[in-house]
C-alpha cells in the first residue's frame, strides 16, 4: 500500500508517523513544498523575539520512521482517476507519484490584506519559516526602532511581545472593538492593558488601507485617521485555506473555500483524504463543520486520516475551538462557544463572569484569575469558557478542565462533581473551575438545573 | 425545618451553606467544639513557614450567611428517638438541641501512635488550630535549631518543607520504602532528592519507638538504629476518623472505623446525615467505600448531604482519590488507581512511566514532567495517574485533566481525542496528558484497544 501525503506540517507529519506506527510494511511518501519538515510555526514569534535563539530547535522532531521525505517537492496537481500527483522538485523537472491512498495536507497561507504599499520593502506577513527568515534578517540588519504590527490575533500579538522584548516600540492596529477577538471584548480590554503595560500602543477599529515609503519609515494609514510611521510592518490579519490543488482534482469546497472532508477525514474524492489547514474542522458542540485552523487539530485529523486510509475505521473526535496564548504575563484561553456563537446555533446562552483567586489567599503569590463561562439556560449543560490570567495560575490547563468537560456533555451542577486537586498554593478546596461553574449557576437563577 | 450540623470544618460549613442557598426559610444551627469556623487545617504548614503570618487569614471564610454558629460547643450524645443532641458549652453547662435533620461532621484526629514520650514537652501532633498555636509559640520562644518529624505523608514533609524555611535542620523519620506512600516508591525516591536537596535529612523504613528527653534535646530512637536528638519532634502519622459520636448513638461503622453512609451521605440513622473526614467514603472506581480524609471530598460530602437534608435527591459521585501536595519546588499529584490497588480490585492494570517536557523545548524554561499512568489492559480504560514535575509545569490542573477523564471512565486511547490548549510556552501539541497516554499505549501493547 502506498500513502501519499502531500504538506510536510502538523498534519502530514502526523499522518505519517501514525500509518507507520499501525503498518510498518506501509509505503509512506511525504512531498513537501519547503526543506523544513514538521517546524513548529507557532514557536516563529519566540525566534524573532530571541527567545528561540536557533530556528533549528523549532523542528517538532528530525526523524521520521517509515516516511520517505521529498523535501522541495510542489504538488501541482492530482489525478484521481489514474490515481497519481504531478510534482515538480526545486531543479524545475516534473515527476508523477502514484498512490493508493492520498492525503492533502496543503496548510493555510495568510490572506493578502487589501493594503496598498503591502509589497513594499520592510513590509512582512509572517508564516512561513521563509517568512521568518526575512523577518529575522530585516532585524538584524536594520535594527528597526519601530514597528506597526497590522491585526490583533495571536500572531500579531505574539508579535508585538516579541518585537517589544527586542526594544522595538510597537504599535497595533486592530480591526475590531479589542484585540484578540477570539475572546470577549471585555477581555480584550484586559489584554490591551497588559500589552500597553509592556509599552505597546494599541488602536481599535482600525482597517489599515495603505503604507508608503517616506524618508522617515514607511507610513501606514487607515481609517479612524489612523496614521503610524514606522521602520518594519508586519501583517498578520488571518489564514485562508490553501485548498487550490485538492479542489482542482474535484474536491468540494466548504466554508472559506476549504475542502470539505467527513468525520473520516475523506474528501469526495475515492481514496483521498485531507487533513489540517487546508480543510473543515467538524465542530463538536455546534454538530457542523466550521474553518478553525488549529495546530491541535492538524495533529488529530492528521492521524485520523492516517488510521482510515490504514482501513482502522476512526473518526475524529471534533474541535472545541481549545485555544491558548501567552502575551507577556498573561494567559487568555478559551474553549466552547461563546455567547453569541452559542446564540446562532440555537442555544439559549447565558454568560457570567467572575474572578475568584487562582490559590488560596493566605498563601503568597494569589492572583486573580478571570472566568467568562457560558451555558445553556434550558439544559443547564456548559457551552463555554474563557480564561485570564497570570502564567503561573495554570490558566492553560484549568481551560482543558473545561474543554474536557465539554467534550462529555456536562452540565454546569455536575462540575461540582469533579475529583479536583487541591493544595492552598495551587488552588482552593473548589477549584476556580467549579467556583466559576457555581457563579454560573446562581447567576443563571438555574441552581435546581440538575437537581 | 431545623437542620443542626456538628462540626464547624469543611464538610460542616459547606453544608451549611448548601442548606441555605438551597432552602433559606430553614434554620441552620452549627456546634463546634472550638473557635475556629472553616478554618484551612491544610494551611497549618504555611502559617509555621512563616509564608502565611497571620493565621486569621486561614479562615476559609468569616461569613456564614443563615448559619447560626455555636463555637466552644461540644456534642456528647445523639437521641435518634426524641431526635435531639446534648450539648456542653464552655462554661460546663448542658444543654439539649432538638433537630429535624442531623449532619454528622465531626472530622478526624491525629493517630497517637505507640511512642514512649509522646507526651513529652516539645512533642507535638499537628491536626487543630491549638496543635499549630502551640507549635508556633514553641518555633517563636524556643527557636529550635533542629527538629525531627515522624511520618513522611503530606503533613510530615509539609512540615519539613515548613521548618527548613525558617532555618531548623530537619530530619525526616518515613515507615515506608519512600516517602509520600500516596505515590509509588520510584516516585517517592524523587520527592526525596528534592527534600535532600533542601538539606532535609530523610529516613525510610523506621519505626519511631521512642522519645527521651536529654541534656542535648530530643532523643528520638526506632527501628534501624535510627537515633537522632532534635530540639522539637513532629508526629504527623495519619488521622483517624472521629467516629464515636455517631457509633455510641447507634450508627453503623466501616473501614477504620468511620460511619458509614450510603451516596446520599444518609446514615443507618433517620434524619441522620454524616459527611467529610469522620465517614467512608464512596470510590468512583472501586465501586464501594473506603477512609480516603481529604477536604475536597468533604466539602462535597458536606454539599450532598444538605442536599438531601433539604429534600432535594443528589448522590455524592464520588472520590478518585486525587491529590496534591508542594514540597519546595516539586509538585506530586496523583488521581485514580495505582497498579496494586487496580490489582487488588479485580481490575487487570498495566503501569507506564515516561518523562516528558512541560512545554515545547525550544521555549526556555521547559522542564521534566513525569508520568506514570495506570491503565486495564483489557478494557484500555485510564485507570489512574501519577505526576511530577515543577511549580510552574501545571501538574496539578494536569492531573485534573487525568481526573477528569476517569470520572467518565475514558480509554486511554479516547484522551488523544481531548481539545486541549496549546501555545508552545505551555505546552505541545499532544499536551503531555495526551504524550503519557500515547506511551502507556504503545507500552502496553494495546494500541488497537478502542480502534
């Protein structure tokens, strides 16, 4: 049998090593774009904040048992009736790699904002490991003073961190009410206070329209009469699928244009899957697909993939949306839906917000710890939760609390129930997870829910 | 309705409490022997560090809305018949309190164990607020230069943690093959090199048989030559369950003599309640009771059985057995089955170790996460986990996850599917739950076992 993937990431890689692990006698071949198998794309920001001084350590692994690599290998397009992909290597000859069975693992690349000036010199999306080499080689060259940093996701966040731990005065532009729109506004704002602590400035509601080059730096305007100068600008407002080669051969495409795919990581096509980026992440609280490219879930879809095409029925498990970043001291995770999300889909939402003590406040070093939890009135089942806090109140890890607790369906009352650890410096003898849980439930009047 | 609760510790301040949200026209009325409502026994430690100054703040609370409280009131007899308790105040005076509904919370107290000198001055158990006052003006008047602490559970090597802060040689006496018997002996070996590396002196396999007073201090013999004088001596080998109240008014008793109740936390009594560190209590995955004293469980004990006081039905869900205690840097905690205790209940366990990095590698800070986890080869259910690793390496929210599984009795292989927070400064993106749970798979063989 012979695997083809396609995309040497998170995906492709673990698809890889997972149809290894299960047949050994499987023929594995992995046809990569780039020379870097399997880098870490998120650790980018902590090798441009020095950080990460050798981008070498970014490398998920260097070995990869039983998956012959072709690095600097494009795919350029598929026939899935012959059952081959066309590449083409770095020296321009095209070759042809039959295959049983396929998986399209192709990534995200950033959407090319409609910035006038975008191309201009000092001016970078950042994703790719090639990205960051630019990035890098700008910094250490030009030693820029200043920098706008256009979006506020995690990477142009990421970014201003890392840009300001250089010594770089950072501005933000952010398109929406507050930056990190992945949480609720309100917890934006507290994030924004922790990014102006640190000296970085931030401007909401900003839709950047054009960089020019002057004698003083490039200077980029927008609206909200925002207008910066600047030695470097970063772009960084979002990833879209690269979903071309797979819907050329006849894949469906799905919301925001990526591939569509079942539960078994199967596109429409016979024998051909796809995983990662590049395709719709079925979401397990709204029951539906949805385009929520996640490192996380790359990793699960691609071994899903892999275990399918073995012929190990398996289907994935479905994404929460669990994520998690770290700006500064301060942590912001989230899980489930919130309010509004929840709203659209057709629960009847409640959200309360607390902030109890991450540890028992005799014991030095409590710090707050801010909880949004959303549940759902009628059934009395948690939704959703959003967490803030310093980086040492295992913020990240009380999120998978409740991303796990979702992933079973529970109500609210039943957190309660939980066998949480305890010990005065790490928590209180109700965790902060259940603390919020019964915040939750007075506030929702709904304390008989489940009983 | 007259809802009378003995014991003004966790279970009986939660149940309280409960009682009142749920039901605020009942009347709430409290006995406790001493003064202390609520107070956090398991912050005794902290205040003797020095780390907690002033032990007011370890009051768990100092409100107790609806709850009339009787301090320095005793419980001496139970009439389950004409259903009224007899009482002594302070001053010697008895008076008789008639309830509708009892609660039992009388907690437990410091196994005295069988040591000639066990009373001698500067010999001292540490379970009560008076325990630890008398200790405290002990540390302050005659600031020992050394001390010896007999048991090497958690209060022990708390303690030990405690007394090095404030510049007292310690030297731990352990009955066990290592210390901290809660975990296994590999892991106990561990926490020792962190103590050693503190300069606590540590002893296993001995028996304290006696203590004499010397010119010199504390003469400290046992088992093993173990010889040691010391200027004060902690004995902290275990609690037993204050069971006599409940016994002699007729309530049956179980292992180690504590009442037993059924999940509604009812007593053999009618109308009689008992919950927290005096009862049995239910394991979730044995499937029957044991004497597990821990306040999580008390509180929640304490929740149910008001509860069902009220009239509301509601089953205490049952412990895990999680835990998880400080010493100096380390984190151990541990939920769930060990291999023996799996064995012994009929469950056919399999024990994997591996060691793992906290978070991605190349982000500085990374450090050691061990796991051993516990899983039946037959079924490929997670049975139980154990962990260490650093202060900062979420261990504990860690094992919460592990706990949170086994509450929904998840096979190992299903904790891949968990959604769980991944940013590379805390974590991967297989979270080392999830690396632990893959190794236990390959370990044991049994990676087809959900597939």
């Amino acid at each position: 049998m012979h695997f083809l993937i396609i995309g040497g990431s998170d995906a492709g890689i673990a698809a890889g090593l997972r149809a290894h692990e299960l047949d050994p006698s499987c023929e594995i071949t992995l046809v990569l774009s780039d020379e870097y198998p399997n880098y870490s794309i998120c650790g980018l920001p902590f090798f441009l904040s020095g950080e990460t001084p050798d981008w070498h350590s970014l490398a998920h692994r260097t070995e990869f048992p039983g998956i012959q690599l072709m690095p600097n290998h494009t795919a350029e397009s598929i026939d899935p009736i012959g059952k081959f992909v066309a590449v083409r290597n770095g020296n321009g000859a095209q070759l042809e790699l039959r295959y049983d069975k396929l998986l399209i693992a192709t990534g995200a690349r950033p959407v090319q904002p409609n910035i006038e000036g975008f191309h201009l010199p000092g001016v970078f999306p950042l994703h790719t490991m090639e990205d960051s080499f630019a990035v890098h080689r700008f910094l250490e060259e030009r030693q820029p003073k200043s920098a706008v940093i256009v979006g506020a996701g995690y990477i142009g966040l990421e970014m201003a961190d890392a840009l300001t731990r250089r010594g770089v005065h950072v501005t933000v532009a952010s398109r929406t009410e507050a930056v990190l729109a992945t949480v609720d506004p309100g917890y934006g704002k507290r994030v924004e206070v922790e990014l102006e602590k640190h000296g970085v400035e931030v401007w909401n509601q900003v839709q950047a329209s054009s960089i020019r080059a002057t004698r003083d730096g490039l200077a980029v305007s927008g609206t909200k009469e925002f207008s910066r100068t600047a030695d470097l600008v970063l772009v960084a407002v979002g990833v879209r699928p690269n979903s071309e080669l797979g819907a050329a051969a006849g894949v469906t495409q799905g919301a925001k244009g990526a591939l569509c795919v079942n539960r078994k990581m199967e596109t429409t096509l016979p024998d051909v899957y796809a995983a990662g980026d590049c395709v719709e992440t079925w979401h397990r609280l709204l029951n539906r697909n949805t385009y929520m490219p996640l490192g996380t879930t790359a990793h699960k879809q691609g071994r899903t993939a892999a275990e399918n095409a073995i012929g190990v029925h398996r289907e994935f498990a479905g994404s929460l949306g669990t994520q998690v970043v770290k700006l500064f001291d301060l942590i912001a995770a989230r899980t489930g839906l919130r309010e509004q999300e929840a709203a659209s889909a057709g629960f009847c939402p409640f959200t309360a917000e607390t902030t109890v003590w991450d540890h028992k406040a005799y014991y030095p070093g409590a710090r707050e710890l801010h909880l949004r939890i959303t549940g759902d009135r009628h059934t009395g089942k948690l939704l959703g939760a959003q967490l803030l806090g310093h980086r040492n109140s295992e913020v990240s890890k009380r999120v998978d609390i409740f991303a796990t607790a979702l992933f079973h369906g529970m109500k609210m009352e039943e957190l309660n129930d939980l066998d949480l650890s305890y010990t005065p410096p790490l928590s209180s003898p109700w965790d902060p997870v259940q603390m919020g849980a019964q915040f939750w439930t007075k506030a929702a009047g709904n304390r008989s829910s489940r009983l």
